[in-house]
C-alpha cells in the first residue's frame, strides 16, 4: 500500500492511496470463508455452500468495506507520521472515481483532498495594552450586600403600610370595563413582592397603601411573566388572553422582612465563631469575598476583550472551497449551497478562535494533563458542595466522583473547556500589560452585559 502526496498550494493537497491486490486479498478470503461457515442458503447445508456462490453474493461487499478500511488507516497513518496539521478530515477529491476493477480486482486507487491548517501570527505580546476592570468596593455596595446578609436572616414582620421591599397578600376580583365586578369572573387570593414591581406607575399607586385598601390593576404589571400572571389569579396560562386586564386588587396582609440585628450571633452564624467581633471585621471580611469574587468576572472581561482583538486582527487564510464541501458532505443532514453560504462566516469565525487557541498553546507548551483535569474536576465539587453548606467527602470519595464526572462525555467537554479558558486567562494577564481600572458594581455588570 502507499500514499502520495499532491500539493495544490499551501492550504490544499490531494492524497492518493494505491492498494495493491496482497494488502486486501488475505482479509477478504478470511471474511468470506466465514461467511460461508455460517451462511444459510436454501438447498445447501451450513458450511457446505459452494465458494463461488458466496463469492457472488457476498464478494464485492466485503471487498468494499476492506478497501474503505485500508484506506482510513493508511490516510490517518499518513497524516500522524507526515506531522500534517489538517483542517476536517480528508474528503474523496471532487470529480474523480475509484480506479479499479471490483469484478477483477487487482490494484486500486483512491484520491483525497485535504485542507491545511494555515500557520499564523498573533497580533499579541508583552506591548499589548488592555484594560482590566475590576468592581470599585465602596460603602454603596457593601451597605447593600449586608442589608442582604441581615435580611437573609431576618424575620417576617406585619406591616400597616406598602413600601418598596414588602410581600403584599391580596385578593384579585375581575373587573368589566365600566369597572364592576364581573359576574362569574376570577375572585382568587395570591402574594405579590413589590421588588418584582417593575411599572413604574404602578408601584407608585401600591406605595403607602394599607390593610383593606383597593387597587385596580393589570395583572400582567404585578406578576412575571405568563405563568407567574396565571398562577397569580390561579388559572391555567392557556386562558389568559381570553381573562380581562382590569382586577381589583384589595390588600389583606402587609409583610416585611425585618432585618436582623449585627451581633455576635449573627456574626457566628454567618463565618463561624469566633471569625467576626464587630461591623467594621465585618465589612472588611465582605469586602475581601466580593474582592475573590469579582476577580473570575474581571478575568472573563478580560478574556473576551482579548479574544475579540485576537479575532478581529489575525489574519487567517483558509481553504474555504475545501471546507464548504467539508462542511456539506459531514453534515448529518443535507445543506443547501445557499445554507452554507450564509452560516460560512459564523463557521469561519469560531474555527478562526480555534486555530489561535490552539497555537497559544502550542508555541507556549500549554497543556492540559490528565492528573490536572481531575483536581480541577475535584475543585469544582468542592465549590458545588460549600455553596449548599455540605463538607466535601475524603479525598479518595471526591476523586470517585470526580472520575464518575468526567466520564460523562458532555461534562467532560465542559470541563475541559473551562480548564482551557483558565489557562489562557493565565496566560493573557502573564503576557499583556494591563492597566487596573475600577467601576461602580452597576458600571460593570453593564459593561459585562455588552454584546461583542
């Protein structure tokens, strides 16, 4: 057997694989005296049909599935010995035919094309400027993130009057348009949070009302979405558009969360005993864990401004008609030319985020080893089990588990893609210069939220 190669240009080949008849001729026999072992024929007992007969029936099958084994292996054999860096996998050359006799079989031939993987320079190096955004820690969000922590373990208390933050129990009666009560209509007893308020109008017509006080609203403008809206007025989301958009709404109970008092107690509830004596212990202590935390949403930021200037300015050539045919033969269901016209670029632009990812790594010997995966795998049920106030099992229980994970081809795949992401987020902050620049907590989320 042997394979040459044909270069185009830098980006295409033709390889051609020539099966001589010794390579096929031993696995054939072999198959089809099995075959006639154990072939049922009508008027020939097992074991006893004549060769020529299975020869004729079974011959050129066998023949076809050996050859087509040859080939894959001699081409992967190929590509693996010859360090060739492709792009897909090697496709039948367009136009040509298999050259050889299936009724005399002797020597075959067989064309493929392959598409190259350019070779390219990153527009990255240590005098690269980027911003890196962090989260400005001031009292605003610290004042917000412990009236969490107190209400979190405060109390429910009655209240007289609506204000921003109360649960209100009311009972909705539909309404007709002159604004009677309807005959018939829903009369239905629900809860509604006036964080969730969101009209504007609205929450201030529910601010300062009390006990026994009426409202005529939308439901829609007290509720979430449609099956917030129906389980509201208890009915089923499918009768909505058909229900009216004017209820009385009358106020029964009024509920807010009484904020718990900072003492030692509650301190101890919160990070143990003994960790936080007084609010100032307190504020640096959240203060220190928003810090850890916004440090993974300062990374991403800067992963992505990285990876959009990366994106925008390698110059990549790719074998686009060999990838178009690609593209069509691989799919496991039939594309138009006009389909992959239109997804090409979509299609180019993550291959092109491939292409660089993989040369980081490569010209700066990144890797992603086994042993490694499974501690990262291990840290990420440490984390899973500490955010559901679980201790982790023993060591040797989370590697089981790990493993277990891991065996799951999916999770693996997230897995290694994250494990990835944090290795090139490594490697960016080591290599770029970065310059520090703190925004108020909404300033960044807004910019975390742009589209890229």
């Amino acid at each position: 057997m042997n394979v040459s190669r044909q270069e185009i240009d830098a980006l295409n080949s033709i390889l051609t694989v020539e099966v001589a008849k010794e390579d096929y001729a031993g696995k054939v026999k072999s198959t089809l005296d099995n075959y006639r072992k154990t072939a049922k024929i009508p008027g020939f007992r097992p074991g006893h049909v004549p060769a020529g007969l299975i020869q004729k029936q079974y011959g050129k099958g066998v023949l076809a599935e050996e050859l087509n084994k040859l080939v894959n292996d001699a081409l992967n054999n190929y590509i693996q010995s010859n360090n060739l860096s492709i792009l897909g996998n090697p496709i039948p050359k367009e136009g040509s035919e298999v050259r050889g006799d299936f009724d005399q079989p002797d020597t075959f031939s067989f064309e493929y094309e392959i598409g190259l993987s350019p070779v390219i320079e990153l527009p990255i190096s240590n005098k690269s400027k980027f911003t890196y955004h962090k989260v400005k820690i001031d009292d605003k969000l610290l004042d917000n993130q412990i009236d969490d922590l107190r209400r979190r373990y405060g109390k429910l208390v009655s209240a007289e009057k609506v204000e921003e933050r109360d649960m209100i129990l009311a009972q909705f009666v539909e309404l007709n348009e002159d604004g009677s009560i309807k005959e018939g209509g829903i009369m239905h007893s629900s809860t509604i949070s006036m964080e969730f308020v969101e009209d504007k109008k609205v929450k201030k017509q529910l601010l300062g009302k009390g006990i026994a006080d009426k409202v005529n609203v939308d439901p829609s403008t007290v509720s979430r979405g449609g099956k917030d809206t129906a389980s509201m007025l208890g009915v089923d989301e499918s009768r909505l558009p058909e229900i009216s958009n004017l209820f009385q709404m009358t106020i029964n109970e009024i509920k807010r969360m009484e904020l718990a008092e900072l003492t030692q107690d509650l301190y101890d509830r919160l990070f143990g005993p003994g960790a936080i004596s007084d609010e100032k212990a307190l504020r640096s202590r959240i203060a220190d864990d928003l810090s850890k935390m916004f440090a993974n949403d300062s990374d991403r930021l800067l992963t992505r401004d990285v990876y959009t200037e990366l994106v925008d300015k390698t110059k990549v050539e790719l074998p686009d008609v060999f990838l178009k045919r690609w593209i069509k033969l691989s799919n496991e269901k039939p594309l138009t030319d006009e389909q992959i016209e239109n997804e090409y670029p979509s299609y180019v632009n993550g291959l092109k985020w491939q292409l660089i990812q993989s040369t980081i790594f490569r010209t700066n010997d990144i890797k992603l080893e086994n042993q490694e995966v499974i501690d990262f795998t291990k840290g990420l049920l440490v984390n899973n089990y500490a955010q559901y106030g679980i201790p982790a099992p023993e060591d040797q229980e989370l590697t089981s588990s790990a493993l277990q994970v891991l065996g799951n081809k999916e999770e693996a795949n997230r897995i290694y893609d994250m494990l990835a992401e944090q290795k090139l987020t490594d490697y960016f902050k080591a290599t770029v210069k970065l310059s520090e620049k703190e925004l108020p907590y909404d300033d960044f989320v807004a910019l975390a939220n742009q589209q890229r």
